[in-house]
C-alpha cells in the first residue's frame, strides 16, 4: 500500500498497553494509526484530523468512548465516519447502545481481548463501504 493510499484510523483508549498493542498491530496491516487517550481529547482528533474509521474504546476517564460517539454523530464534521467500538464491557453493551436513539449503531463492535483476524476484516468491509 502507498503512503497516499493508507487508510487513517483514530484509536481511542485510554490503556497505554491497548493503545500500543493496537498501533503496531494496525501499522503492521498498513494503516496509518493516530491516538488519543480519552473522548475529549480523542473527538478533537477526529475533527482536526478527520480518520477514515475510528476504534474507540468506552470506559475512560476525562470524558467516556459513549460521549464521543454522541459528539462524533452530533457534529456535520464527523458524523460520517464509521466507528468501531473495541472495548471490554460485555455484551449487554453491545445491545444497549444499538438500542439508543439518540445516535446510529457503531460499525462494528469488538470485546477485548480482540480477535485480530475478525477485527481487520471488519476494518477492510467498512472501509471497502466507505465513499470518499
């Protein structure tokens, strides 16, 4: 893959090891990775840097991955990109924020630990989806 055609992805956690282990493994696959360690800081990201998808964990201090998510759908900038939720509340998570009017379903819902395999063909079919 050519730098030009590196897809960019935000991930937003705020374990340092996750935020490590996801970068190296994302970069492995030939995507352009991009951090932020909290909601607040990681919907400023998103809007300065505009990712192509964003994994975005939910249980973080300073401002939640549910807050952002409301943020990143409530803002014309942001509201197209796809986010996958990669997190390590259970299930029943899963089916409360699906069940939420106020914002869209996520793209793509992972519990960690995260299957690798699964999480990088979810990626490919979203950003396969995905109209420039």
């Amino acid at each position: 893959m050519t730098e030009q055609a590196k897809k960019r992805i935000l991930v937003v956690d705020d374990e340092p090891d996750v935020l490590t282990y996801l970068t190296a493994f994302l970069e492995d696959n030939g995507y352009q990775v991009n951090t932020a360690v909290d909601g607040k800081d990681g919907f400023e990201k998103a809007k300065s840097g505009v990712p192509d998808l964003i994994a975005l964990d939910i249980n973080m201090p300073e401002e939640t991955g549910v807050r952002m998510f409301r943020n990143l759908q409530e803002d014309e900038a942001t509201a197209h990109i796809p986010v996958i939720i990669v997190t390590g509340i259970s299930y029943d998570f899963k089916r409360f924020i699906e069940s939420r009017r106020q914002v869209h379903a996520p793209a793509g819902y992972f519990e960690k630990p995260i299957d690798r395999g699964k999480l990088l063909e979810k990626i490919a079919e979203i950003l396969s989806q995905k109209r420039v």
